[in-house]
C-alpha cells in the first residue's frame, strides 16, 4: 500500500481504517469503541477475493446496516440496489487519494458484489484497477474479484480444474 504521513508524522500504509476514541460523554459512559463494522470500509482495497470469510462479510453487512442517508440514490444502494451502486462508483471517478468517500463508496458497491450482482463484480474490479494504492496490491485484488466473477458465472470451471489436478497427481 502507498505510505503517507499522517498528521503526526507517522506512516499510515492505509490498510486500517484508524477511528478516534468518540468524543461523546454518552460514548466514554457505554465504552464504545470502533469495531470490525466500522473497519469494514477498508476491505475492498486490503482484502482478495479468495481470503474474504465469513466475518468479512459480516462487517460489510454491518457497516451497510448501520449506514443511512438522506438521498435516494445512496439509500437504494445501501439496500442492495446493484445498479445504484454502480452508478455512484462510476460517476465518483478515479480519484487522487482515497477518502472516507472513496470508501464508503467502494464499499457499498462491494456489498452488492457480496450479494452476488455479476455487473458490480466488474465494476468494482475495474475500479480497483485505477485506485492510487499499491500498484502489486492493486493488480492483485482487481485480478482476484475478476477470477471471482468467473467462478461465479462458471462454477464447471473450478471443477475441470479439480480434475486436471487429480490426474496430474496420478501421472
């Protein structure tokens, strides 16, 4: 992942969404503290298709759960409205450094690809592709969501892989 300096001068290679402490008596009265939900906004640029888990999911679920907006566009995509999402992801742009609105962004059009929307899939991998991170982290990520929508289309194509292995361990 790119490094920057953060505003005290240390790295921040950007793969941990770090949250302040709230600042809310209510918040140091409850003990809140950010949780995976609130870390979930990071998983589209940090986590490969292949390694996201059940708790992955969860936090993407969560995070989708405990997000709102007042404009329609966001609220249908936060529902699961694919295309929505994709709209939003798409007209955001490429942009120079990536922001809690990138984020979110992703994020959202992440969950729909979580739901099993094909077309997001793309998008998101396409996306990714252009993002200003690591360029090897970058590259692999796109790669794994791409080979993910594979799968997903032709599920055969594992299975013809399976077989080949078998055989060649055969020989």
């Amino acid at each position: 992942m790119r490094s920057e300096l953060d505003e005290k001068g240390r790295i921040d290679d950007g793969r941990a969404l770090k949250l302040k402490r709230p600042n809310s008596i209510a918040a140091r009265f409850f003990d809140e503290r950010p949780t995976s939900w609130q870390q979930a906004t990071v998983l589209w640029r940090s986590v490969p298709a292949h390694a996201f888990h059940r708790d992955h999911r969860h936090a993407v679920n969560e995070c989708m759960r405990r997000t709102s907006s007042t404009m329609a566009i966001w609220r249908a995509a936060i529902a699961g409205d694919a295309a929505c999402a994709i709209k939003l992801a798409l007209t955001m742009g490429v942009p120079g450094r990536i922001t809690v609105r990138t984020d979110l962004t992703m994020t959202v059009l992440l969950h729909n690809v979580l739901r099993g929307d094909t077309a997001a899939t793309l998008v998101l991998s396409s996306l990714i592709k252009r993002m200003p991170i690591d360029r090897i982290d970058r590259l692999c990520i796109a790669a794994s969501w791409l080979a993910h929508n594979f799968r997903q289309a032709w599920p055969e194509l594992d299975e013809s892989v399976e077989r080949v292995r078998r055989i060649e361990g055969d020989l």
